[in-house]
C-alpha cells in the first residue's frame, strides 16, 4: 500500500491542499488504483514553507499545487507500482 499525506494545516489549506486532495482522488480513481493508494490528511509535515505539502510513505516532504497533481503523481507515486 503506498500511502500520500496532504498537509492540511493553515498555510497549506490557504494553498490549496483540498484542491490537490481532489486531484490525487481523481488520479487514483482513473486509474483504479483504489486498492493500492491512498490518500490522508495531516496536521502538518513540518514544511510548511513548501505548501501545499505532501509526503508519500516516509520519503521527503514534496510541494505540490493544483496545477503539479498529475506530474507529482507520475513521478513520485506511478514508479512505486
């Protein structure tokens, strides 16, 4: 199971992390991927400079917006499959 974190503490919520929860539900729904990935939100990953961050598994803290969602997708969880 590859597990995402979206942070959804103040500075990313402000930054758009429901727009990017949205984004990566998407993605994993056409893909069907539902059984393989999932998606939760955290408090904070402790980058908030980076927002709207988001972490896969126990790798380093990314930063993704709106617009990165399916590019961060590919590279950081599509090589994991």
């Amino acid at each position: 199971m590859i597990t995402i974190n979206i942070c959804i503490g103040s500075a990313c919520h402000l930054k758009g992390a429901y727009n990017v929860i949205k984004g990566l539900q998407k993605i994993i729904d056409e893909r069907n991927l539902e059984d393989i990935v999932s998606v939760k939100a955290a408090f904070c990953l402790g980058e908030c400079t980076k927002s709207v961050s988001v972490k896969v598994n126990d790798d380093k803290v990314v930063s993704v917006s709106e617009k990165t969602v399916e590019e961060f997708f590919n590279n950081n969880v599509s090589r994991r499959l």
